[in-house]
C-alpha cells in the first residue's frame, strides 16, 4: 500500500486466536494513529483479512522498532509517534479494543476453497443437530483425575469426566444429536468418546508445522470455523481457541464449560455469556465465573436441537 510512513507488524508469536486478539489491538492503534498493519502468518493461505497486508518487519523494519508486549493507556497515546511497533503481547486498553471488536473480527473470512470444504462437510451432515466440543490438552495439562481447579493453573484440562457426563445429558435431551470434536493432541479421549456417542471430525489435515502444544492432526482454521458454525459449544476455559468460536465468530452459540473448581463426585456445568467481549473477559469468566450462570444437570434451557449454521461461511 501507498501512503503508509508508520507500520504495525503482527507476525506468528503465537497461536492463532492470540494472534486475532492481537491483531485487535494492531486494529485500535491504526484507528487512533494511522499505522498500515501487515500480518506475517502462515495460516494466510486460507483468511483473508480485510485492510491488511501480508509480510514481515525483515530488517529495515525491525530497526529502531517498538516491541510491544503489554499496553496500557499511557503507552498506547505514545505509539502515535512511533513509526515501526512490533505487536508481541494481546493486552490492550479496553477502552480502545472494546469498541472495534466484533467489527474487526467481521473482516476476517475463509478463502473459497477452505469455506467450500467446511461447507460440504456440514452439508453432508444434513439437518441433525449438532453440538461442537473444543478438548484441549498438550499445552493444557490434565493435573488430576479427581479435581478441576483452575486456581492450580488456568490452562488445565478438562477431565473427560465432565464431557461424558455432560454429553450424555445431552443425549438424554436430543437422542439424535453428534458431536463436532475439534481437538488438540486428545486423540485418546476421542477414542473413548466414540465408545458411547456419535463423534464427528473435519476430515481436513493440518498442514502447518507447530510447537508440541498446538500441535493438532487437523487443519486448525477449518475447525476453528467449523466449531464457530455450532449452535452449541462445549468449551475449554480460557482457551481463546474456544472463545473465538464460540463468543467471537459466527452466529451466537451457547457456549457451556465446567466452573472453575469441581470435583468428580459433585460436577457442575455453567453457561458463560461474556459474546462478542475481549478475550480478557472470557478469562474472567472461565476463572472468576463473571457473567456466567450455573445450569441444572438436566440442562433446560438450553436448545440442542439446531442443525450446523454455516451460511455465514461464505459471507465475503
């Protein structure tokens, strides 16, 4: 682009949906300072992203650069003067990023050919009800069989204990449902899970490199999408993998996880209604219980007779 004397880069620090915040806040500083933003990602083969453009910072960029990994108010005013900032940190002003959230995620899309894909597999599912569950492990450590307590650490597991209990509700509710599984390195728990229900997965591979945390055998954006296309979702707390899918993108899903502490033998299930806010507050939810309220072990209330909603898919 011409024009553009002051650049924010974003490159792949880390993973994808950390990376959307991110570039939330990228989004906000071009707003307040006129900063062209450039994405260096290699999952742009297949977004596009509105307003952007794709490269890295390389030398010339990197000299002089601001690094930021946090920014409060009183930094944010300072970036008008900077003319390279490198974006390494998703905490922001939510007095900036709040405002423009929803309209910044309105501009990432699927290109054609991924779209087309996850389309025809919702498609070939037909009208059934469909409910999406994010099982995250690798990075995200099981730390007991007995107890989930997010005040040990915030990035744990949950216990396939609670999905099967939950599942199982669920069933008991809309006998015809099946379950979207987008998982990361859960092979094993999806293995049992297929034992007593109807498990779906994206038969779409994954071809980027990872770390041994995100690593996944499916193609993350494809599920990320497909996950963001379920009525309702069974999430990972804090995971911005599952707060984009179910509180960013798409149409509104009821987005049901475990509270933050629970034992085996007393289980629980909450529904979180923290749509369309920062992935700060998603946190606050998952670990704080702010805005989310707990469900009855029946589950009334919730509707898990609704089929995939994908039209929004091909939107650009």
């Amino acid at each position: 682009m011409i024009g553009f004397e002051k650049r924010v880069y974003v490159d792949n620090c880390c993973g994808l949906c950390n990376r959307l915040e991110i570039f939330v806040l990228a989004s906000a500083i071009q707003r307040a300072h006129g900063h062209e933003i450039i994405l260096g990602w290699p999952e742009l083969d297949v977004l596009r992203i509105d307003g952007v453009r794709y490269g890295t910072p390389g030398i010339l960029g990197r000299w002089g650069a601001v690094r930021l990994r946090s920014c409060d108010m009183e930094a944010f005013a300072k970036l008008a003067g900077c003319k390279h900032i490198i974006l390494r940190g998703l905490g922001g002003p939510a007095e900036k990023m709040a405002p423009i959230y929803l309209e910044t995620a309105s501009k990432i899309a699927l290109r054609t050919p991924l779209a087309e894909e996850v389309g025809a597999f919702f498609r070939e599912i037909g009208p059934r009800p469909v409910v999406g569950i994010h099982l995250r492990q690798g990075d995200f450590p099981l730390l007991s069989e007995e107890v989930y307590d997010l005040n040990q650490a915030w990035l744990s597991a949950v216990p396939l204990w609670w999905h099967e209990w939950v599942m199982d509700a669920i069933v008991q509710r809309q006998p015809d449902v099946r379950f979207l599984v987008c998982q990361t390195q859960a092979e094993q728990a999806v293995a049992a899970l297929r034992k007593n229900f109807e498990i779906l997965e994206l038969p779409i591979g994954n071809p980027y490199r990872a770390d041994s945390g995100h690593r996944s055998s499916k193609h993350p954006v494809a599920e990320l999408f497909a996950l963001a296309c379920c009525p309702v979702i069974l999430a990972t707390p804090v995971s911005s993998f599952s707060h984009y899918a179910a509180n960013v993108l798409g149409g509104k899903s009821a987005c049901l996880m475990p509270p933050p502490q629970m034992k085996k033998g007393d289980r629980a299930i909450v529904r979180s209604h923290v749509d369309g806010q920062l992935l700060q507050h998603w946190v606050d939810a998952s670990c704080r219980g702010w805005r989310t309220e707990f469900l009855p072990a029946a589950l009334e209330g919730v509707d898990f007779g609704q089929a995939a909603r994908c039209g929004w898919l091909q939107r650009h």
